[in-house]
C-alpha cells in the first residue's frame, strides 16, 4: 500500500467515505451495493491477505442460489462477489483496531498504525466458532480436539488431515458439513452428539452431510469425558442427557477415535462494536441495530455474521445490500428515522432483527428472527400495543433455520408509530 494512499485515506473525503471493514460476502454484497446506490468513494479493509471471508476455506457446492440463481462452491461465489465488487478500493493484509466514535477507523498493517477517515461505516467482520473453553468439557487436556472451522481451515487451505477417527460434538452447520468432507477425505466419523432434543443445523445439511453417508446423529446426547494417549485423544465418552441437559448415569457408551471436532455454536465478533460504545444484543451476541442495520453508534452500520449468525452466506448478502442503501442514504444527508421502539420478543421467539423500529421509516418492515424450540402449526404474530396487526402462519419453525417476515407498509406504520411492539410466537387452536 503506498503512502500517497495512506494520505489520501487520512484525509477527509470530498465527497464523503464508505468504510467496509470485512472483506467475507456480506463486506463485498455491501461495497458493491453502496457503487450502485451512488456511493463514490468506498473503502473495504481486510485482515487477511484476500478478500472472501470464510467462502476461501468452504469448499462444498450449495452457495449462491438466491444471489446469483446457481450453485456454486464457496471460492466460486467469492470470486462472484469480489468482480461485483471490482475497482473498489480494498485494503487486504490491514486490521482495523478500533473504530472511534467520531468516525475514525484505526488500522495496522505491514505499513504500520495508520488512521482512515470515514463519513459511515459498515462493519462486516463475521463470526467466530465457541472453543472447548466455552462449554467447559470433562476429561483430558490433551491434542487432538479442533473446532469444525479449524478442522475445515486445515484440510480445504492448508492440506492437512487433522486426524483419522473422528467424532462429532454438535450438530451446527460447519460440524455436519465436516461430516462428510472428513468422510471424503479418507476419514471415519463415528457419529454426532447433540445435547438438544433437536439439530441446530439446516434440514438440508442433516440429510446430505449425516443420513447419505450413515453418520448417526445422536440428539439428546454428549460428550462426558476424553481420554488420551501419549498426548493425543484416544477416545470420548458419550451420554444420554435428561430435560434439564444432564448426563444421565448408566447411559454413557464410549467411542475409540482420535479428533474430537466441536461445532457448538457461532459467536458474532463483537470487538470493534464494544469499543465505539455500541450496544450488544445478549441473545443475538451482535449488535442492536434499527431498520437501516445502524448500530446505536452514530454513522455505524453492521451486518452479516457480526450482527447475528446467518443460515446462508447468500442472506447475509441480501442483507448487507439492504444496509449498504441505509448508509448511501445516510452519507447523503439523509439521517432520518429519529426515536425508535424495541421489539420485545415472547413466546417463543428469541430474537428480531433489527431491534428497533424506527418512528419515521416508511414502507414494508422485513423482520429476521429466530425461535427457541421446534414448534408445529404456530402462527408468528406482530402486535401494537396489544393489538395483534400482522400474522404469519408455520406449519413447523426450528431454531436451526431462520424466519424472515414482510409486514406490508400500512401494518409496519402501525407498528413503527406503538408504544410497545411485541413479536410472539401462538400455537394454533
Ligand atoms: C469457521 C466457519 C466455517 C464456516 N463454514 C461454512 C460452510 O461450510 N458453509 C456455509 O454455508 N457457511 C459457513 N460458515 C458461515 C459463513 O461464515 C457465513 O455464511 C458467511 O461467510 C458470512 O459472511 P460474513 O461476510 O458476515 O463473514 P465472513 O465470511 O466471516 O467475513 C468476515 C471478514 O471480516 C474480516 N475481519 C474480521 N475482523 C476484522 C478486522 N478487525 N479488520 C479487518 N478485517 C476483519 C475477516 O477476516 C473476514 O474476511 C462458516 C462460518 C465459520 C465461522
């Protein structure tokens, strides 16, 4: 990166500057959204030496249906993406350390520490996978246990074979798709435990990854102890658990292998929000935002992954595209929405996103939310102060897949103008 460029980008914009920080699917679906929408002078920052996020090390086909109505493999769509986005200026092997609260996005590089000057800013940073610290597992402290992401980062990038007898714990997307990779590549996988009575992966995933290769997925189950041998993992001990998520003694069953994959949940990385002040959802682990994906940090915006954990690479396009309008809009001049109403989740329903409703937005509302349980026959229902106004029918949600509802204009402006805004989930009478 010369010096001019560093300059250039410390100085303010003429004509006011789009700062992307994250170059996966979401940072480029949002550079090349913001070109179309007349944005024109946008910066995308990338930590790593190329662009494309988490798609470089997915190597299996299914991505791109909805963006580009075909389906491509992970480095494919990527490389879809990064032509969309081609001629914008991207900044790869640079790490954003801080974004201030005046705007100032503080950088490292090869170069050294360097500032760029931003009039908004979209954070796209992704998410990153739950280690074994976070849930705490019994037994050896030994080699040989990897999350999935890793596991996927050593066989599709670096070639490395990171074990031969592998089993599973939890049923998340990345931990089926390495089902079966792990399978292709030579291995053996004993089996999934999950501690749910149910998948938190797709339906999809759970046929094509587990039930055409015969891997069991074992619900209501997991992992009670690792042993080792001269360092390295020898075996996992696996156990049924009660309602309350309790190993239940006498059911344990024990599994000879040597890897140990974890795939027990993604957490959005929420490092660059904290540090501008910006508030944190605790179920969503990401941001707050309201209707244009702002954060409640002035002039930032987040999506994908970082606001919270997609199903598909292909929705956190969709909704980044959707922010990049907001924050075209915002660099324009246009900082509109004034006071906001938070939805307030019941029933069922974990989350929304956004949170916030904003009083002066027009038009449909789009809501993405996710429920607790698995549920047959439920409607979805959004109310105004007390009166429900729109309703969506489901024959049967998850908390593996995402719901995404359109409350048409007339019934968002209800909505937007409550005092109190409930989303809920009723079972059908
Ligand atoms: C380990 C892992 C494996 C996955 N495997 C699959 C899969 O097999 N199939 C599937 O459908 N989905 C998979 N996913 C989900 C997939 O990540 C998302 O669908 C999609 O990539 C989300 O796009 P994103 O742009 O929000 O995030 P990402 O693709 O994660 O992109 C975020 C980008 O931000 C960059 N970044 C982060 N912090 C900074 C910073 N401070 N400064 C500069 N750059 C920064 C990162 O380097 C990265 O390039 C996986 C996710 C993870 C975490």
């Amino acid at each position: 990166m010369s010096k001019e460029l560093i300059n250039k980008l410390s100085s303010p914009s003429e004509t006011g500057r789009l700062v992307i920080v994250g170059g996966g699917p979401a940072g480029l679906a949002a550079a090349a959204k913001a070109r179309a929408e007349g944005a024109k002078d946008i910066v995308i920052i990338e930590r790593d030496v190329r662009l494309g996020g988490i798609l470089n090390q997915c190597v299996h086909s299914g991505f791109g249906l909805h963006m580009f109505g075909q389906e491509l493999t992970g480095p494919e769509y990527a490389s879809r993406l990064e032509k969309e986005a081609a001629g914008i200026t991207a900044l790869t092997s640079v790490t954003v350390l801080n974004v201030t609260p005046s705007l100032e996005v503080e950088c490292v590089s090869e170069e050294g520490i360097f500032t760029v000057r931003a009039d908004a800013v979209i954070l796209a940073c992704g998410c990153r996978e739950r280690p074994r610290g976070a849930i705490g597992i019994p037994g050896a402290r030994c080699a040989g246990v990897y999350t999935a992401g890793t596991a996927q980062k050593l066989i599709n990038i670096s070639g490395i074979m990171p074990g031969r007898k592998f089993f599973i714990l939890g049923s998340g997307d990345i931990g089926l798709i390495m089902a079966r990779r792990a399978i292709l590549q030579g291995g053996e996988v004993l089996g999934v435990a999950e501690i749910m009575p149910f998948s938190s992966g797709l339906k999809r995933n759970i046929a094509q990854c587990l039930d055409d290769y015969g891997v069991p997925l074992m619900l209501s189950h997991t992992v009670t102890d690792i042993r080792e041998k001269g360092g390295r993992l020898c075996g996992v001990t696996v156990s049924r658990v009660d309602e309350k998520l309790s190993p239940v003694p006498g059911t344990e069953r024990y599994f000879e292998c040597d890897t140990l994959l974890l795939s027990v949940g993604l957490l959005p990385e929420v490092e660059l929000l904290r540090a501008a002040g910006a508030e944190i959802d605790p179920v969503t682990g990401g941001a707050v935002v309201d209707e244009r994906m702002m954060t409640t940090a002035e002039g930032i915006f987040c999506v994908g992954n970082m606001l919270h954990v997609h199903d598909l690479a292909d929705y956190a396009c969709k909704e980044a595209e959707e922010c990049a309008r907001f924050a075209v809009r915002y660099l324009e001049g246009n900082r509109g929405g004034g006071e906001g109403v938070k939805a307030e989740c019941r029933g069922g329903v974990r989350y929304t996103v956004p949170q916030l409703l904003l009083r002066r937005e027009e038009g449909a509302l789009s809501l993405k939310l996710r429920v607790g349980r698995v549920a047959k026959n439920v409607y979805i229902t959004a109310s105004a102060d007390g009166e429900e106004v729109y309703s969506v029918f489901r024959r049967v949600v998850a908390p593996g897949e995402m719901e995404y509802l359109t409350v048409p204009a007339d019934k968002a402006s209800k909505l937007r103008k409550a005092e109190r805004v409930t989303v809920e989930m009723k079972e059908k009478k």
